[in-house]
C-alpha cells in the first residue's frame, strides 16, 4: 500500500508506516474471533502465517502490541482497539474499489456519454438505447445531440465517450478509432402527385432543374454532395434545418429534398419517396467514434456492440424505410 499522506502540520520526517492491505485483513479476523486458530480457518492459512502477518503489521506500527496473548485465544490491547475502526475503513475502501470495479467490467455500473447527430436519433439510437438499457440498467447513460463536427470535438475535449458521427461533410475522421455501422442510401422527398412517382429509382440529375429545400444554402458539405458528384449544381430555394419542417416545404410542393435512409422512417403520408441509384459508392457512413488510443470503457464497447447489431438488424428487415410511402 503505498505511504499515507503527510497530516497538515507533521514535519517531511513524520511519514505514516507503509501498510499492507493483507495485515489490516487479518488482523480484522483475528480481532472479530479473539483467535488466531479460528482466523487461521475462516482464511483458509495456517495458523503460523496469521501470526506472521499479525507480527509484520505491530512491525510497522513500531512494535506496539495489537493482542494480548492469552492461554486461550488473544484480546484486543488499547493499540489494537484504536487500530479497529481504522482498519475496517481501509478494508471497506478497498471492497468498495473492487466492487466499483467489478461493475464496470461487467457493465452492471458506471456511466456512458455519448453523442449522435440528429437523423441517428430517429430510429438507431432509441432502438439501441432501449435494448442497451433493457441489458444494462446499471449504468448511467448521458446523450448529446449535435452535427459531427461539434459532436468531435466533444468527444476529443473528453466530454463524450463516442459519438455517433457520419461522412456528411467532409470532416476528417481519420484521428479517430471508427467502429463502422452502416452505409446509407438516400431518397429523394417529393409531392405524391409528382410525375416521377411510380417510375422507381431516380437519377438525382432527373431533378436537376427542381427547386431543393436543404439545411444549408450551399450544397458543399451537406447531402446534397451526392448531386455535385452527378454533375450539376442544385438551386437551393428555401433553406430549412429540420426535417419535419423539410417536409412540410414538400408537401406544399415548394420543392423536393434528400433523405437518408435513417429518417426515412418517419416521413409524412403525403411525401412520397424515391429511391436513389446508388452509383458507385454509398451517399455516406455511419460510425461510433472514438479516441484513438484512449482506452473504452466496458460500458461503451457494449454499447457499439448494441449499435451494430441494431443497424444490422434494421438493413436486412429493410427497415426504417416506410412501406407504401416509396414510390
């Protein structure tokens, strides 16, 4: 165990002995049974090694006697008596240790904070959550929303254990461990009356002259990427952050928008969807992110675990895209 800290007003010299757990242990049993047989049994050592530790620990506390041996059995002398209630606290700090640490390995306890960005939260993370909570109700959970950028810089300042990042944006990923969960296909947001509905998968250059509802007025860094690397430039008429109010834009036919497959579950009846061709790589990925070189709480790599198994879930039950809402 290492030294004890110095008491404020003991001089440098007047270090505290250096215990060792063991010997608090034993003397508590010798102390609890007033004898060195019955603590020899209950320890499963022999009666000479209890002495031994008993001897080693009144060594240290320089040479006060901590029993009175008697002809049958030993008592407690006012060194030991003190000795007691200081031992039990040490004993019990260090069950307390163990037992916090145990928890944490068996995910039966400790916290997890985590962050994901918005369309994450419409079917993955609740599914997860609940699943991981239904698993784990020991630990605490934490959860922040926010773009990947701000959900980065979060978990590198130590304020998130992982985040739930994508591709969406062009923000590099590559100082952090990527735990992979999905790669997303987009949907094209349309009136239900408009005259690509019933057609099947879209080429987004279809709808190079439409009017677009996006989160931003410039397409740089948003879905709307996907059309810059089709070759055209979408005019962007109204600009508007949240997905529901996108929605709303579409159904009153004032444009059309992207969706990613994971909001697509929770598109309105009078929106219909259209699938995108997927040409060449996937719209964007999906990752739990983490700290490179920073270890990950058990808590945490069960929870990526749910993550995955949630995502994998969900693409081969072809969920969450809505039936009779794609066209």
């Amino acid at each position: 165990m290492a030294d004890m800290p110095i008491p404020h007003g003991s001089s440098p010299n007047d270090t505290a002995p250096d215990l060792s757990t063991v010997w608090l242990r034993v003397f508590l049993e010798v102390a609890r049974h007033g004898s060195f047989t019955v603590a020899a049994r209950v320890l499963g050592w022999t009666q000479s090694a209890v002495s031994r530790q008993v001897s080693s620990l009144e060594g240290a506390l320089g040479g006060a006697a901590l029993f009175d041996r008697l002809p049958r059995g030993v008592r407690l002398t006012e060194a030991g008596r003190v000795l007691v209630p200081h031992a039990e606290a040490v004993v019990a700090s260090l069950h307390g240790a163990v037992r916090e640490l145990t928890a944490l390995r068996e995910v039966a306890g400790g916290r997890l904070r985590f962050g994901a960005f918005a369309t994450a939260d419409a079917a993955l993370v609740p599914q997860a959550l609940a699943a991981f909570r239904t698993r784990h109700p020991g630990v605490r959970v934490s959860r922040e929303e926010g773009l990947t950028p701000a959900l980065l810089n979060r978990l590198a300042s130590g304020h998130l254990d992982l985040a739930i990042v994508s591709t969406t944006g062009g923000v590099p990923l590559e100082p952090y461990e990527l735990h992979h969960l999905l790669d997303e296909s987009l949907y094209v947001a349309v009136p239900t009356g408009h005259p690509l509905v019933g057609q099947g998968p879209v080429r987004l250059a279809q709808l190079a002259d439409a009017d677009w509802i996006s989160g931003s007025d410039r397409p740089e860094g948003t879905l709307l990427d996907a059309a810059l690397r089709q070759g055209f430039r979408p005019r962007v008429a109204h600009v508007v952050a949240e997905w529901t109010a996108k929605e709303g834009y579409v159904a009153a036919g004032l444009g059309v928008t992207l969706v990613p497959s994971l909001a697509a579950g929770a598109v309105r009846p009078d929106v219909t969807l259209l699938p995108v061709l997927d040409e060449g790589a996937p719209a964007r990925a999906v990752y739990a992110a983490t700290v490179r070189g920073r270890s990950l709480s058990a808590a945490g790599a069960a929870f990526v675990g749910v993550l995955r198994e949630v995502a994998a879930r969900n693409s081969a039950a072809g969920r969450p895209c809505p039936p009779g809402r794609i066209s």
